[in-house]
C-alpha cells in the first residue's frame, strides 16, 4: 500500500472512532448536571449572602452532607460562577474547560507529533472519554483550570526562564491544596527559584484573600481545613487514592499503615519526578508528581486524575510496549472501570476478593504501575551539558 493509500485509511480510521466516541458522549449525557459547579454557585452565594461560608453545606444521598472545601482564594475565583445566572456560569464554563482541554494537549503533543493536525484530533477524542475528563465536565469541576495553570508554568514559562516562573503553581496551590504537591517538585529537582516563587505566590493570595474575607479565612486555616467535613464518603469507589483503598478494606482505615504507604510511594515517585526533572523531562517530571499527588491526597476522586492524559502521551510514543500499556489505561480508564460498580454491576462474583479489589482500586493501581513504568525520555544537551529551555526533550 502506497503512503497516499494509508494516509487515507488513517484518516478513514480516525473518522470512525471519532463517530463512535461522538455516539457515547451522546448516549452517556450529562449525567451529573453540572453538580458541583452548582455547589460551588451556592456555597458561594451562601457566603455573598453574609453566612460563614464553612457553615454550608449541601445533603447529598451517596455522600453525606457536601460543604466547601477549598481554601478562600478559591471562593473569590469561583465568585463569577456564583453571580452569572446558571445559563452564563455554564456556557463561561464550558468555554473556560473545553478550551483549557484544548491548549494543555497542544503543549503536550506539540514536540512529539510529527502529523499535529492529526495527533491532536486523535488525543482530544480519546482524551474526551477518559473518564477524569468527562466526569469534570460534567459535573462541573474546576480541574482543568488548575491544570491549565500547573502546565502554563511548568510547559511554557519555566523552560523560557521566566522570572515569573512559579507564579501560577503557586496560584493553583492557593485555590485548591493539592496543586502545591508541584511546589515540592520544583524544589526537590532544583528549581529552587521557580520552587521559592510558587511559595510566594501561594502565600500571597492567600495572605490578600485573608484581607479581604477575614472570617472565612480565619475558619479554614484553623478549623475546617483540620476537620476534614464535607469531604465525601472516603470509602466511595470513586475515591482511588491510598487513603480511600484502605477505607474500602477496614472502617476506620489504619491510618500509621496510610501514612508508611504514603511516604514509601511519594518518595519513590518524587524521586523518578526528580529525576526526570534533571534529564530534561518535564512532561514526565510533572505526571509523575501529578500521580503522587492524588495517591497521597485522602480524597481522589476519578475526576481528578488527569495526569492519566500526560502518561498516555509519553508512553505513546515511547516504544511499541509503552504504547500497548497506553491502550490498556485508554480502554479501561475510557470505559469507566472503576464506575462498574456504581452503574449496576452484580456484587457477586465481582464485588468480592481479588476481582473486586482490581475493578474498585483500578486507576489507582495503574497509577502505582506508571510510577515505575513511565519511560524518561533523553533530552539533547548542550556544550555544558544542560537542557536547551527552549528545546523540548525527544522520544530515544
């Protein structure tokens, strides 16, 4: 077959899984209604109305009572989804997200892909149905936001040398806590500047939203942030973190067995980040961080486990192994494994023993296998033998 011939059945190709995904985002819907932009909306509201905003709360039948968990700084970025009417606080949403979706592949694929046009139609549509990415969308999460954040600082401006470099980590972290797992990757792999900045960043919004909203900060930092209410069922499938495998295998979870979890893998992992970091890797260096991040954190639901889309692009084009393994999480993660459960599947003989401990920790248990399977991929070096800022690393 002449290239002519196979360029036209890859686009033929492309054309049909394009069609079928097209077919499930149909047939899925939106399940979940925009739910947690609407908790953000009230919760905000509630707090624009003269209430404590750590006093809401939101009766929830899966989960208990749902409050607001973030700090303060994230209550005064989500003000104008509070103060739009629902039709304008969805549309700067969507628009906000699906654009977001849209620029972090393009950072990610842009020095790897050799057809872009191609590449990128191809990782958005997978992308689309990875389930962390539909389950943001639609219940109307925040994450893509932060992501567009960590990448911009980690992607654009840090190999740039920005001075500024630091500034949206540290942003991201000031909204929503687990982000500043990047501020401990910036600092264990040298980027003592750019580590320093995201902390000034951080503690500087923070520091201007205390000025502003005295009491919600004051609630956060010494009571609702130690607390931990309104997290959700910690114990729900959703949740694939360290925490949550334990909370599905003994109630209360033994939290000395968490703890000794939680610094063997973060350890390893933020060191392979480390160094990948060193070797001119940052896409790797970042996912890697990223996976330790939402292992660590108590509460992971699957709508926050980007990072997927990132290993997906590395081991793509890694080698014909890597690529195998990227099917399997697009598949798996794709079809929703770990929601099995919560869409009707049998308890027996799934919901028991080892078939049920894969399908209920598998995104978490694919995120332990990519710490030490993600390749580091080489980077070209220069006369002094450090990475060119404005040449990214290349698949050896």
């Amino acid at each position: 077959m002449d290239a002519g011939r196979r360029k036209a059945v890859r686009w033929v190709l492309l054309a049909l899984l394009v069609a079928l995904v097209a077919y499930g985002h149909w047939w899925y819907g939106n399940r979940h209604q925009f739910f947690d932009l609407g908790i953000y909306r009230q919760a905000v509201n509630w707090w624009l109305d003269g209430h404590d905003l750590y006093d809401f709360t939101k009766p929830d039948d899966t989960q208990g009572a749902l409050g607001f968990t973030y700090p303060p700084f994230g209550a005064l970025v989500l003000v104008p989804f509070g103060v739009l009417p629902w039709g304008g606080a969805v549309t700067l949403y969507a628009v906000v997200t699906v654009a977001a979706v849209v620029l972090t592949t393009w950072w990610l694929l842009a020095p790897v892909a050799r057809d872009k046009a191609f590449a990128m139609i191809l990782a958005l549509t997978v992308i689309s149905a990875l389930e962390p990415i539909r389950e943001t969308y639609t219940f109307g999460q925040i994450n893509m936001v932060l992501v567009l954040l960590v990448l911009a600082d980690l992607l654009v401006l840090l190999p740039r040398g920005s001075r500024w470099a630091g500034v949206l980590v540290g942003l991201a972290a000031a909204v929503k806590l687990t982000p500043a797992i990047f501020i401990v990757y910036l600092l264990v792999s040298r980027r003592y500047r750019a580590g320093l900045t995201a902390i000034a960043s951080a503690a500087g919004a923070t520091l201007l939203t205390a000025a502003i909203a005295p009491r919600a900060s004051w609630d956060f930092w010494t009571s609702a942030l130690w607390k931990g209410e309104g997290l959700g069922n910690a114990a729900y499938t959703f949740n694939q973190s360290l925490f949550g495998m334990l909370a599905r295998l003994s109630d209360p979870p033994n939290r000395f067995v968490w703890a000794a979890l939680v610094l063997v893998i973060a350890g390893y992992g933020l060191w392979r980040a480390r160094k990948a970091a060193l070797a001119g890797d940052e896409v790797v260096g970042l996912t890697l961080a990223g996976i330790v991040g939402c292992l660590a954190s108590p509460i992971t639901w699957a709508h926050h486990l980007y990072w997927f889309v990132p290993a997906l692009v590395v081991l793509w084009y890694a080698s014909r192994w890597h690529a195998a393994f990227a099917l399997l999480i697009a598949v798996t993660v794709g079809l929703g494994m770990v929601s099995w459960f919560e869409q009707g599947l049998p308890d027996h003989p799934w919901g028991d023993g080892v078939p049920g401990f894969l399908i209920k920790n598998w995104y978490l248990l694919l995120m332990i296998a990519l710490l030490p399977l993600l390749p580091i991929r080489s980077a070209e070096r220069d006369a002094e033998g450090q990475t060119p800022a404005s040449e990214p690393a290349t698949v050896r």
